[in-house]
C-alpha cells in the first residue's frame, strides 16, 4: 500500500492528492449520510440576563433540545422537520464572584496601595491610633491566617502603614500569610 501511495505523490504531488482525497470522503460521508441519517441535536444559547449592580458577568448556557423528527424518503434528498413544541427557554441568572483587579499595570497598583494607606495612616492619626495598634499577634492571626488577608491589605484597610511592616511584625510574631506558605513550599520544592 505504501508503494502505491508515493507512486501517486510522485505522479500528482501531496497537495493534488491531498485535495482529491478530501473530496472523495466529503462524497462518500454525503452518501452515507443519506443512507444512515441520524440527526444531530440542535443546540441553543441562551443570553443570561444579569443585574448591573453586583460584579456579575452575562454567561451563555447551551442546552439541548429534544427533537421529534419527520423524515421523507426521496431519491437522493432527505428533509427533515423538527418540532420544538415540548421546549421551554428559561431565562438563568448566574451569580459570579470572583476578584476584582481593576489594575491594568503594577504602576496603578503601586499607586493605589500607596494612597490607601496614607489615607489609612491619616485616619487613624485623627483617631489617635498608630499601626502598632493594630499589629498584634491577635489582629494578625484573625487577619492573616484565618480570613487569609495579605499583608498588603492589613497595611491598607487596617494599619496605615508600609506592607513591609506588617511582614516583619507578622514573621517576627510566627505568622505567615497563606501566600507566603504557598512560596515556601513551592521554593522548597515540597
């Protein structure tokens, strides 16, 4: 068989053969799909309404519908009628919560950290707290390892003061934040 087919690449070249071999398979699927016809589920998307309010994103649904099927027999053409009477479309809201990154570069990010604790700081200064406050061994375990907050926000939402600082207090204290813990596994390859 192999010598048969490179004497037909040799004669026509792989790309003519290539051609002629496609259409000789579209012809002999069309037949046999005359011959064994099977029809194939009709599949519909369903637009998903979504209230602007909460952080929700429209999601398409696909969904198959049972068919009832007519078939005609004629000489070489078949047709086929489908019913769609026992079908419903309903519209689904799909709630998606998923994080909100609103940055599109490290230099906004940066930025913004930086504004909020200032604000932060400047708060609890009119408040007359400092970030050592905040800093405890309770607060940080509470914040740190049980709700799985990042230095970076604890800095932000709560201290007022450079993340770095949370770091260093937390670690002093034998605190470490999840992601810290996931680093450290991963650089220790365990």
């Amino acid at each position: 068989m192999d010598t048969d087919i490179y004497a037909l690449v040799a004669k026509y070249g792989f790309k003519n053969l290539h051609v002629r071999l496609e259409e000789i398979m579209r012809e002999e699927y069309a037949y046999f799909q005359t011959k064994f016809q099977i029809p194939a589920p009709i599949v519909i998307k369903e637009v998903v309404q979504v209230e602007p309010e909460k952080k929700q994103r429209k999601t398409r649904v696909k969904k198959q519908l049972q068919q009832v099927d007519t078939i005609d027999h004629k000489e070489e053409t078949q047709d086929v009628q489908l019913s769609l009477e026992d079908t419903e479309l309903k519209d689904v809201i799909v709630t998606v919560t998923e994080k909100v990154n609103h940055f599109r570069d490290p230099k906004e990010m940066k930025e913004f950290q930086k504004n909020a604790v200032e604000a932060k700081r400047k708060e609890n200064e009119l408040a007359g707290l400092s970030a050592s406050d905040f800093l405890t061994k309770e607060n940080l375990r509470q914040w740190i390892e049980e709700e799985g907050k990042t230095y970076a926000w604890v800095a932000r939402e709560k201290a007022g003061c450079p993340e770095t600082q949370v770091a260093a207090q937390a670690q002093m204290m034998g605190l470490k934040s999840r992601i810290s813990k996931k680093l450290g596994r991963v650089m220790s390859g365990r």
